[in-house]
C-alpha cells in the first residue's frame, strides 16, 4: 500500500484562506492534515470547519494537549468530529510541556505517561458507549463518593458514534512515551525523524511497546517527511529549515533536558548538538543555525532532485514509515498544489 501524505496546516495567510487550499490539496493527492493547538486557537472549531469543506482527506488534531481537557471531552470532541466529517477524525495527543501547560493553562505538568494511557482508556470507553467506570491513580470516572458532592454516577455517550474505535495519534519523545505509544496508539508522530537512525534512536523503545500491543489492533502508522520540493537547483531551500532546528535543538527546555538536543545526538550529530546548544542560549541564533550540518538537512527533508527524492522516500519506507508527514516548499497555492501532485505520483509509484 502506497504511503499517505499528510500535512500541518498553516493559517499564517489567513484560516479560510488556507481551508480553501487544504480543498484543493486533497484533489491533488493529500491524504490528511493535521492541525495544530499549542496556544493559538482551539483545533477542533477549525477541524469542525474542515470537515465541512473536504471530501475525503482524515482531519487529525495535531496536537491537542492532554491537560487541558478532561478524558471524557477528549472523547466527545474526536466523536464530534468523527460524526461531522463522516468518519474522517484521528485523535492527535501529546503532552505539550510545562512551559504552556503551567504558564497558559495554569494546570500542574505531572506524569505525562500514565495519564496518556488512562486517557487512552477512557477514550475506547467513550467511543464504545459503555458506561464509563475509570479508577485509575490520575482520573477517578465517576469522582468517588468521598469527593465533591458524592452525586456522581457512571454515564454512557448519549449519541452513537460513527466508529467506535476512532483513531489516536500520538505526538512522542522519550524512551517510555514512545514505547507506550507502540503498545495503545494508532499511530506515531515523531520529531526529527531520520530514516539512517531511526532504529538507534527509536528502535528499542519501538520493540519493547510494540512487543505488548494487542495483536488484534492494527499496525502502527509511523509518519515522518519533512519539506518537500522536487526539481534541479532547489538544494538551497534545505536551508529554510534551520531556524526550526536551532530553536529545538538549542533552545527548547532545560540545558541538560532537551529531548531534541538528546534526539539530534543520538542520530550522529553530538557535537553539532553541543555546539548549536551553546551558541543558542548564548544568543547567537544565527550561530546556531550555521552550526546544524548540511549532511542532516539532506536526510531530514525531501528537497531535491526527482531521482534524491524517490531515494529518501524508498529509505523512510523502508524504516518502517508508511505515511508522509510534509510540508510544500513554494511561495503559492498554485505552486504548493503541484509539488503535493508530483509527490502523489512519486509515493504511487514506489
């Protein structure tokens, strides 16, 4: 089966705007669009607005953090989707960090694990209108009696949902995440995914999670891409990239807990991590940037000519991706339409 194209979604433009584009992306080839929440506006209006416009593509949260949501919202907001876009929604969840979770929502940054997988939990339970029952060491569904107005009782979904196993998509870093996620999720959405070391930096956890997954799921989608442009002369584009690199991999978190950093080392680049870090929190972004190697823009992204391109897409299959996770590097819709066509084509052919 020919790996799906999914997409970030953009609104920088203007969200009608980039909606209207989105429409036009699906006839050339898009499979999915993600949509982003961090602390901008709430992702489910906008995925609600999608799936009033598109036909066919799945309309993913990308990501809605976990603690700014009780399980059982997460569940009914997914179902809410899933109905509107008949049966087009994939949950997307991650643990955003305490930097937006403390300083917007004002919510403790605890345990980010166990309460993914409880909420996994509750969500199926959600979904399956069983009436949910939850006593687990993060969420007590009903609140025990000993707690609040002792009026609480186990309630089922009032609606029937479209499916009662909606997609989860997890967005995950660390050793213990990703090997939660191999073991519950749908699928995966890793950071700085490189198909040479994907199996030293990912592989083990990858084994441990998926060596528990119930046999009876299907397998785990793991997407991962990068910028896109197909054509002679475009190397240089690779560039555009590196602002983002030097701000994750410098300047995200703490000096000594900086998953990026950890994942840009663990993939071959340790002195180039060191070094960018330095340079970023001493100030010097552009520094930075220059330090990221020419060598990991060229396996980070699928910039190049058509025969480069087919090579890296053969090389993330074979890792184990089976659906693109990109973003079109063009000035224009128009443009953007055609490089989404020409990849289409090039997935379709591999």
């Amino acid at each position: 089966m020919a790996m799906k194209i999914s997409m970030l979604l953009s609104y920088a433009g203007g969200f009608k705007e980039a909606v209207a584009e989105v429409a036009e992306l699906e006839k050339a080839g898009l499979d999915q669009i993600w949509v982003p929440e961090a602390y901008s506006f709430d992702a489910p209006s906008a995925m609600g607005y999608l799936a009033a416009r598109t036909e066919r593509i799945t309309i993913a949260s990308g990501i809605l953090p976990i603690y700014s949501r009780t399980p059982t919202l997460l569940a009914m907001t997914a179902a809410g989707i899933d109905y509107l876009s008949d049966g087009r929604c994939m949950l997307g969840l991650g643990a955003s960090g305490p930097q937006v979770i403390e300083g917007f929502h004002g919510v403790p940054y605890t345990h980010p694990v166990p309460r993914m997988r409880e909420i996994i939990e509750i969500c199926r339970q959600v979904w399956r209108r069983e009436r949910v029952n939850h006593d687990g060491r993060h969420y007590q569904i009903p609140l025990p009696q000993n707690q609040g107005t002792g009026l609480g009782k186990p309630l089922k979904l009032i609606n029937h949902p479209v499916r009662e196993d909606i997609p989860i998509a997890i967005a995950s870093l660390g050793e213990k995440s990703v090997a939660m996620t191999a073991e519950l999720a749908d699928a995966w959405l890793p950071a700085f995914y490189t198909a040479r070391a994907a199996d030293a930096v990912w592989g083990d956890a990858l084994k441990q999670g998926l060596a528990r997954r119930d046999p009876g799921r299907p397998p785990l989608e793991i997407y991962a891409g990068g910028g896109v442009a197909i054509g002679s002369g475009l190397e240089a584009m690779r560039n555009l990239a590196r602002p983002q690199i030097a701000l994750y991999v410098g300047g995200m978190g703490a000096r000594q807990k900086n998953f990026y950093n950890q994942i840009f080392t663990r993939s071959g680049y340790g002195d180039a991590a060191r070094e960018i870090q330095d340079l970023y929190l001493s100030g010097d972004k552009k520094g930075a940037e220059a330090a990221i190697p020419d060598t990991y823009l060229e396996e980070n992204s699928l910039i190049g000519e058509e025969a480069f391109v087919r090579d890296r897409l053969q090389a993330l299959q074979e890792s184990g991706v089976t659906a693109l996770n990109v973003g079109f590097m063009a000035q224009t819709s128009a443009e953007r339409v055609k490089i989404c066509e020409r990849l289409r084509n090039l997935v379709d052919t591999l």
